[in-house]
C-alpha cells in the first residue's frame, strides 16, 4: 500500500491499528470527531455494535490529541466543529497520514462536498445517515485501501513508474505521496491503460460501492492525483480526459 507522511505535526501519527489481516477483527479502531454530544454517542454505539473499537473527539484539537495517542485506522470529520473547521482538521491529518477519511456534512451543497474532497478526504455522507449505511461506507472504505492486487508488475508511463507491490509510485525517480484511494485509483488507470474508464466504472471498481450518481468523487480525486504526478496539473501528460467518456492513463 502506499506509504503515507506520518509524523507532520501531530507527533507519532504513523497509521497503524489492524494492520493488513481480516479488516472486521477486533482492533479496526475509528475515531470520530463531532461536536454534538448526542450524535457523537450514537455514532459511536453504532460502530461499537459492528465491533470496533471507537474513539471521540468532540473539537480539532481533541481530534489531533487522540490521534496522536492512538492513531486510527479511519476518521469520521463533522465539518462544522466548534475550533477549527472540519476542512483544516482534514487537511492537517492527511499532511501527517494516509489515514482513510470520510466527511460528514449535513448538506448535500456542492462546494462543502467538492472542499471535503479537496481537503483530502476519500469520501463523504451526508446527514442525516443511517447507522447501516455508514457501516457500509467504513467497510467498503477499509477493504479498499488494504487491498492492492500485489501480483501486478512495475508499470511505467514514460517518468511515471507505478510498484503495486512495493505500494509505491516515482516520477522521474522520485517518489510521489499518495493517499491509498489515490493509489488505487492510478494503479486501476494504469491496469486498464488500453481503455477509457468512465466515473461510473471507477466508482464501482476504486470505492467498492457500486454507482451512486455522483462522479465528484472521482473528478475531485483525479484533480488530486494531477497536481502529485503531473508536471502541468492543467494539461496533464498522463492522466487524460476523454470527453464525454471519462479518463485514460498514458505514457
């Protein structure tokens, strides 16, 4: 899997929790962070109920304190939080980690979605959710980014080089950070380098959830990917746009 920069600003953030074995056991720990007392409760009764241990943070700087203290296996954002908004909590976690992060915001608007994403979020649910439907999304979202079909060879695209078994990936020799959604993304590109994968493809086959009708996720990942791997983000060599079809990895 692709490493993460552990370590930034919130002391030993290095992401562990259970490791690479069966992701439901016993030990996936989730941190949640959400300032309303009685959500945050439910949230964690929830997550309990399925077996996993659940830790709370009701503000950023208890998010970062805890983290810090036990880092998670994934992360639950309220965007709206009392200290520092939800957006910057993001931001400063995926600077330190390559922990999976989902956004939970209590609009469907487009620009608190696509700020979540940009943030470096690798999903988001919309309030108000069903416990069942946020389990699922943790699920999907865990078994995702620990698995990575690691019998692929070394792919190159020109200075792109791709190591789904190292879980790595250099341009011009040097290696690139990616989050693990990030990561799956390319490497799903790069074995399908002959087609053009539409977002409805991509959504079923990088985020495990089959089509739910929103490509942001998708758009907002590849601009991500772009300005890691890219040398001009605005008119990319590798990752390319076909109109009208969706998206297409080339030397």
């Amino acid at each position: 899997m692709p490493a993460g920069r552990n370590g930034a600003n919130l002391g030993p953030a290095t992401h562990g929790g259970s490791g690479s074995g069966t992701i439901f056991k016993v030990g996936t720990r989730i941190l949640a962070i959400e300032d309303d007392e009685r959500i945050r409760t439910a949230v964690r009764l929830a997550l309990e109920d399925e077996g996993w241990e659940v830790l709370e943070a009701a503000n950023g700087q208890e998010a970062f304190a805890a983290f810090s203290e036990n880092p998670a296996d994934l992360v639950l954002i309220d965007i709206m939080l009392p200290d520092i908004d939800g957006f910057e909590v993001c931001r400063t976690l995926r600077r330190a980690s390559d922990v999976p992060i989902i956004m939970v915001t209590a609009r469907a608007d487009t620009h608190d979605v696509v700020a979540g994403l940009e943030a470096g979020a690798d999903d988001y649910l919309t309030k108000p959710h069903a416990p069942k439907e946020l389990s699922a999304r943790i699920r999907a979202l865990l078994r995702r980014v620990r698995t990575t079909d690691t019998a692929m060879a070394h792919m190159r695209f020109g200075p792109l080089e791709i190591m789904p078994e190292q879980g790595t990936v250099t341009v011009s020799g040097e290696e690139v950070h990616l989050t693990k959604t990030e990561f799956r993304l390319l490497v799903e590109l790069a074995a399908n380098s002959t087609k053009v994968l539409s977002r409805e493809v991509l959504l079923d086959r990088v985020w495990d959830l089959g089509y739910f009708g929103d490509g942001r996720l998708v758009d907002v990942h590849i601009r991500r990917l772009r300005t890691k791997i890219e040398s001009d983000p605005a008119n990319p060599r590798h990752v390319v746009t076909v109109r009208g079809l969706g998206y297409k990895l080339q030397g």
